[in-house]
C-alpha cells in the first residue's frame, strides 16, 4: 500500500515534534557529488563533451593499447639511453661536467663511464635521438585514441577521479612526455635555442614523465594487454567497463581500417627514422638525413666531418692558435710548457675514434694521432697511474671549453691529444693545434683548442 509508514499505522505511538532545523554544513565531498549529479542530469554542453561528439570507429580499446605498448617499449629505451647520456658526462666528478647542477638524489646511480666499446656512446645516444623522432607519430596517434577521454563528462567526478585528470594524467603525463618530446627535438634541430640550459629542461622535464608514465603504466597496462590479445576485430559496446571509454556510441562509417591506420602510423615513424638515422650512422648515409641540420654537407678532404661550432664562432683568435700557442702540462707539483713542434716530436699515436653529439649526430671513424694522455702525464713525472685530468681550451666562456675526464678515460691507450686527422693537421674548425679525443665519451668531453692540461685536478 503506498503511502504506508511508521506514522500511519493506526494504534502507533504519536509522533513527536520534529526538532529545530540545525544549520547543516555539508561537507565538500557531499557537494561535490551532488554538482557531479547535477551535471550529469544535465547532460554535456553541444560539442567536444557530447559521446557523440567522436565518431571515429577506430577508436577503441585494441587501437589505444597497440600504441601503448609501442610507446612502453620505445620510453623505455628513451629514458634508459637518456640515464646513460646523463651518466656519460661524468657529473659527479667535477661540478665543470655537470650539466644539470642540483641535480641532489636524481643523480643516485650514476656511475663512472667506461671508454670500451669506444662506439658506446655514438650508440646509445643514435638511438636515443633517432628513436625519439620515430616515436613523436606513435605518440601522436596515442593521444588522438584517447581524445574522448580528455573531453569526458562530467569533468570531475570524485576527488580521486579529479587527481587523476588533472594532476597525474594530463599535466604530468600528457605535459611531461611533451615537454620532454618538444625539448629534444629542438635541441636536435635547432640546438641553443633554450632560454636557460637544454640540458636542466630536459632533464627535469624526463623526471616528470618518467615519474608520471611508471604510474600511468601501472594502472593500464593489463588492460592494455588484455586489449591487444582480444584482436583487432575486439570493440565493446561502448558502456562497458572494457571500452574504458574510447569505443565511440555513434560511430561514423569507416573510411580506413585500424590496420591501415597502424600501417600509416608506422609509415610516418619509419620515414623519420629514415630522413633523421643518417646523421648518426653518417657516411653515405648522412645524405638521408633530410630531417637533420647536421646532415649538411662537411665538406671533403681529411677534415672534411661534422664541425659542431667553427673557431670564429666560439670567439677564437688567430692568434690564439697561431705560432705563439703553447700546451702547458700541469701536475705533481710540476709544470711543462710545449711548442706544437716539441709535441710533434713526441711518439705519435694513432687511434680510431668517432666524434657523437648528444644532439645524435655522430662521424665515422676518423684517424686521429697526437700524444697519449698518459705520455703528457709522464712529463711531469706521473707514472702508469694517470689521474683525472682537467683539459682547458685557448676559448674564453662557454660552457664547453674545459672538462674534466675520469682516471679511466686518461689511463686509455687510445685516448690522445690529437694533433693530426686523417693524416692532415687538424683544421682551426676541428681544434688546431690540439684537441682531446677519447674513446666512448660524448662529444662535449672532446675539447678543442686545447691549451692546459692539469693532472690530478680538481683534487
Ligand atoms: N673548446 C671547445 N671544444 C669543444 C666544443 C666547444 O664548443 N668548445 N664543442 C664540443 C662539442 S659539443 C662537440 S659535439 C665536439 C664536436 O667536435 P667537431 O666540431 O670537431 O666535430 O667538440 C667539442 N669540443
Ligand atoms: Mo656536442
């Protein structure tokens, strides 16, 4: 019977008066819910919001976790290769080849970089370089699968809903990958554009992603998977729980298949990698290397390989290089100061050496010779225990005209002060009258126009 209750019941006891309304503060979790009600009865306002808004039949669980995991197999490389970049640049061994200075714990697993396999680091860095241009298509196409999402209505809906979006999801993820994307490829293509250091940015910004991605990875990759093993006929209903909100309810017809969608996905990375790789493998190659502004063309000749920056424009003199240029050799207490003659006239050494940009690019092989480190060392009575050396060059500033190199990098046979390539004298471009060469380091730890040697410093 409707209507039946307590206090309808005949014979009940009789109501008693109800108690002066109390001015109820409603929590905010309470209001909340009831703006979340509300909206949701409302319905989305006209346009991105609206379910039917994104019509594309593509979109769905399958799609979304292809690219997904495409973009864990491929971040992870990045954030791997990016970790041993950082590495490779021996911070922790002088505040002068530290980079991203304040670094505090993000520095914990550094480690002291080896010089064997002397291509180590054309590797590690080619492939950080070129796998991060082939991967902007996937990642692209990552965010186009889940656009729905980003518009979901309500916005908001518990606090926990909210953290997600806002915080993690969207500006960390969504800002950190890219930040992070955006940075490196302007510090490939157009390097020194930055208004503070490229590297503090990158760095930063990789943390955040990295930070953001191990989290989001966390919370979708079994979804992911199960997605992917389903097929790619698999696509929910658009409610279920397993569409995750990606399936569209009003699907368009389809003007491409979800096959030929990853197919053109792959083509895109495929051809960036295709117009990008050259720089790093270089040779032949390098003419490939549309994509990359130091694909242009070196010139011929032994020095004819990649200049980073000329001599005029890192502010070097003539003079500076001319005949009055001297080598001092510092350490043990001792000091000798060398002619390029009296170098010459030192056992010259060969070794076979790349040049490898943290920018990617990289040279070939080239055959540098000059004096080893560790025959320098001896001349101010060091023996076969070479230290860390500080290398300082004739230019003034700049952030990459000296270095400090580890023990294990001065100790190396083949690490030399090169004065020859290729059988010529080194070009002013490439560091005449002398400049560092090791094997497996980043190209920034080979200084040019070298004028001081200091063993054992900074102590
Ligand atoms: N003095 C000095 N040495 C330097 C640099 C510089 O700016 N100044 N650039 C470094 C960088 S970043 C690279 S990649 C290599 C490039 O050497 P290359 O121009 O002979 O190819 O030189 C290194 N040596
Ligand atoms: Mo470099």
């Amino acid at each position: 019977m409707a209507g039946s209750g307590e206090r309808d019941r005949p014979g009940g006891l009789p109501k008693r008066p109800a108690a002066p309304a109390k001015p109820v503060r409603t929590p905010l979790t309470e209001r909340l819910r009831e703006a979340v009600g509300r909206a949701r009865s409302a319905g989305p306002p006209p346009g991105p919001t609206r379910p039917g808004f994104w019509r594309s039949p593509l979109r769905g669980p399958w799609l979304t976790g292809v690219f997904g995991l495409v973009l864990l197999a491929g971040v992870t490389v990045l954030f791997v290769t990016g970790l041993l970049s950082y590495a490779a640049y021996n911070p922790d061994l002088a505040v002068r080849n530290d980079q991203t200075q304040g670094k505090g714990w993000l520095g914990f697993y550094l480690f002291t970089w080896p010089t064997s396999p002397y291509w180590l680091y054309r590797l590690t860095q080619g492939v950080h370089t070129v796998l991060g241009v082939a991967l902007v298509p996937v990642l692209l196409a990552k965010l186009w699968s889940v656009i729905p999402k980003l518009f979901e209505w309500p916005p908001l809906r518990s606090a926990a809903h909210a953290l997600e979006r806002l915080s993690l999801l969207l500006l960390l993820l969504v800002g950190g990958a890219g930040f992070t994307f955006v940075t490196g490829i302007l510090n490939i293509q157009l390097d020194y554009v930055f208004p503070g250091s490229f590297y503090t940015l990158h760095f930063y910004g990789a943390w955040v992603f990295m930070a953001a991605f191990v989290v989001h990875v966390a919370f979708r990759l079994p979804r992911a998977v199960r997605a992917v093993r389903a097929g790619r006929a698999f696509q929910p209903t658009p409610d279920s729980e397993e569409a995750a909100g990606l399936v569209s309810p009003s699907p368009a017809p389809a003007t491409i298949s979800r096959r030929g969608a990853l197919a053109m996905v792959g083509a895109g990375s495929l051809a960036l990698l295709m117009v990008t790789a050259g720089q790093s493998i270089g040779g032949w190659w390098r003419k490939t290397a549309l994509l990359a502004p130091h694909g242009r063309d070196p010139g011929t000749g032994p020095n004819g390989f990649q200049i980073n920056k000329t001599a005029a424009s890192s502010g070097i003199r003539p003079s500076d290089i001319g005949p009055a240029w001297r080598l001092t050799v510092r350490g043990a207490g001792r000091q000798e100061v060398l002619t390029r003659e009296m170098l010459l006239a030192m056992p010259q050494r060969e070794a076979d050496l790349p040049i490898a940009c943290v920018e990617g690019w990289s040279t070939p092989d080239q055959r540098w010779s000059g004096v080893r480190l560790t025959d320098l060392a001896a001349l101010v009575g060091l023996g076969s225990d070479t230290p860390q050396v500080l290398v300082e060059s004739v230019q003034r500033g700049g952030s990459f005209s000296s270095v400090v190199l580890a023990a294990n990098q001065a100790r190396d046979g083949r690490s030399l002060l090169a004065l020859r390539v290729n059988g010529a004298d080194l070009s002013p471009d490439h560091g005449y009258p002398a400049r560092v060469i090791i094997p497996a380091a980043p190209g920034v730890h080979h200084t040019k126009w070298v004028t001081r040697l200091t063993f054992g410093e900074p102590a």
